[in-house]
C-alpha cells in the first residue's frame, strides 16, 4: 500500500506484525487482538491519512473524525432532480442542463476542491487508502439515498479505469465506492457491464470542452453483457462530478447498450460558475 512507512493503519485492519488470535473462544480472541493493537499503538501511534494529525481514541477507519466533521456538505435547498444547490427549490438549475437527458437524478456529499474533502479524496485515489471510500460512501448513503429508494434492488455500475491505470493504482476507487454502497443499501454491482474502450489522459487541467472531446466515445458496453443491463435502471458511481463529461460518456454508452434510467451518485462535485464559495 503506497503512504508513508511510518504511520501504522487503523486498528481494524490486520497487518503481518498482529499474531493471530488463538483458537480459545471470541473473548479471548478479542483480548489477544486488543493487546496487539495497542501495542502497535503504543509504538506507532495511528495517523489521519488526511491531515496527518494523531488518530483519537474513538476514531475508526483511516480518517480522523475533525476533518469527516469539517467536509463542506452541499448546502440545500437542492435541484430535485440533480441534486445541486440552488436558491429556491423551484428555481431552474443551472447545472441540470449539462448532464446527460438520460440521467434521471444525480446526487453527491461536498464540495471539491476544498481543504478538508481534497485530502480525504486524494488519500483514496492516488495513495492507495482505499478503505477510506466505506465512510465514503456512509456519508453518501446518509446524504443521497433518495436516489435509490423507489428501487428494489439497485444495479451499481462504477466508472471503469483503463487497464493501465488499474494497474498501477491496484484498485478502481468507483468500484470500491459501489461496493461500500451496495453492501449498505442492498443491491449489486455490476463492474464488468461497462468497460473503457481506449485510454484517455487527466481530465484535471482541461476545459470543459476538452474534457468532453477527451471521453467521447472512451466507453462502451460490450454485447455479450448488454442483457445484463437491459431495462435496467442503473446507478453510476464515481468519485467526483465535475463537469459530468465522464458521467455521461459512460451513461450514453449505457443507454446504447440497453440501460433504460441512468442516476449519477458521487462523493465530491466541483462548483459551478453559478456557485460563491
């Protein structure tokens, strides 16, 4: 895992230093497993991956509970439909019109960038913290489950990564997001309907325009899953919604392939013009 030697993760994951609890009942497993994890503790004391500040007693996970608390939600009223600050509920939104006529719904946690919520993303996607998308996707439960509740079992189809990318991160942040859900609202993921036909570079210093030319034609559903899919309402996660160029690559692909109702579920979004900070 990439991240810096010196911090210890979180007591609730097992590294080769804890022995194993003997075979002598849960009490006694538990006791064992406690010693060993504040001993661990005791010489290296845990870490926010975030701000790197000392780990509380009660904090759980990779996280600190100061910047969980300190992430700027997105502020209501919402769009009905989008789920973006507006003024008024019955205000037009001027972010609906840049998503896809096939996504039904979108919603999402904070904003990004930001001091507190950049941290934590970055610490999921490029050093390799990825138990850090189940308080994720807690917060985005909590936040957005209206998304999902008219649906018996919600088909979660997280954002594929190019095959040289997966490689060298190890893990699909979307995918790991999606499951988080799946696992909290019932329901499947759906990770092998939606691939990435060709390679595309960083969306993070393009303009809209490029990042829309940039993933045009980047995904696609190949044909022996598209019964798997047809008629289906689908949920599409991702870390973040920006401009929604790569959403909504990924929901007209679904679309051609047979979907029939695309949500757009995500943990930061990015201000749009319209926004004050």
């Amino acid at each position: 895992m990439v991240g810096d030697a010196r911090v210890a993760p979180p007591g609730g994951e097992r590294g080769p230093w804890l022995p194993r609890a003997p075979r002598g009942g849960a009490v006694a497993a538990a006791a064992v497993r406690a010693m060993a994890v504040a001993a661990v503790e005791l010489l290296v004391p845990r870490a926010c991956v975030a701000c790197g500040a000392a780990m509380g007693a009660l904090d759980r996970g990779v996280a600190c509970g100061t910047c969980w608390s300190r992430l700027p939600l997105l502020p209501k009223p919402w769009c009905a439909r989008c789920g973006h600050p507006v003024a008024r509920e019955e205000q037009a939104c001027p972010v609906c019109a840049q998503l896809d006529p096939s996504c039904s719904g979108a919603r999402s946690v904070c904003w990004v960038p930001h001091r507190q919520s950049s941290p934590l993303l970055a610490a999921l996607k490029y050093q390799g913290w990825w138990r850090i998308a189940d308080a994720m996707a807690d917060r985005m439960a909590r936040t957005g489950r209206s998304l999902v509740e008219e649906l018996d079992a919600p088909c979660f189809v997280p954002v594929p990564l190019a095959p040289a990318r997966l490689r060298e991160r190890g893990f699909n942040q979307s995918e790991r997001l999606a499951s988080a859900l799946a696992s909290r609202l019932g329901g499947k993921v759906l990770d092998d309907v939606l691939v990435r036909v060709r390679a595309t570079v960083s969306q993070t210093q393009l303009t809209p325009a490029e990042r829309r030319a940039n993933v045009q034609h980047a995904f696609d559903v190949p044909a022996r899953r598209s019964a798997a899919i047809r008629g289906t309402p689908i949920v599409l996660v991702d870390d973040v919604l920006t401009t929604g160029a790569t959403l909504n690559a990924c929901a007209t692909a679904l679309v051609r392939g047979g979907a029939s109702d695309i949500r757009y579920w995500t943990f930061g979004r990015a201000r749009s013009d319209a926004d004050r900070p």
